[in-house]
C-alpha cells in the first residue's frame, strides 16, 4: 500500500519492519517489554542524494532488499494498519542475503 502512495526524497529509504518473533523457549512477551526488530523489507526508495557539485549518488539498497538497520533510526509513521520507518540510507547497516 505504501509503495503507491508515498515516495520517499533524496536518500530516503521507507521500510516495513519484520514481526517481532516469540523466545528461544517460546514465551510470549507483551508488547511493552518487546523489543523492536532491526531488519526489514524496503518498501521504497528515494532517488538518491545530490553533493554539493549538483552530482547525483544514487541509493545502493533497492525495493524487496532485507536491510538491517540501526536502532534508533529514522521515523516511524501508521499508513491504514500498518508500520513503515522512514530512514536515511546511512541508517543501513547491510543488506541481508
């Protein structure tokens, strides 16, 4: 839903967190003590960023990459009932293979 109705800028990257999984010894945790995963799907890319020569640097993540990320990065927003983390592509710690 995201992917047609918001486009990220410059180098900006929309993710959609993976589920959040249960303990090794499968204990549930409440929501509140759970916490948030640091990898997820891209969902959309911006076009990349421009230095200060006028040069375009294009994002190296594409839509579908399984990227790991940094904690505290970026900015959560709710489109209908899901979550999406707008980031900056330096927030991208790998891409998972």
């Amino acid at each position: 839903m995201c992917a047609k109705k918001c486009k990220p800028l410059g180098n900006k990257i929309v993710i959609q967190r993976k589920e959040a999984q249960t303990t090794k010894g499968g204990i549930l945790l409440p929501e509140t003590a759970k916490e948030k995963p640091k990898q997820g799907i891209v969902i959309a890319v911006g076009p990349g960023k421009v230095d200060d020569k006028g040069k375009s640097h294009p994002i190296e993540v594409k839509v579908g990459d399984e990227v790991l990320f940094s904690s505290y990065a970026g900015t959560e927003y709710k489109m209908g009932v899901e979550d999406y983390l707008i980031l900056s592509e330096e927030d991208v710690l790998a891409i998972v293979n």
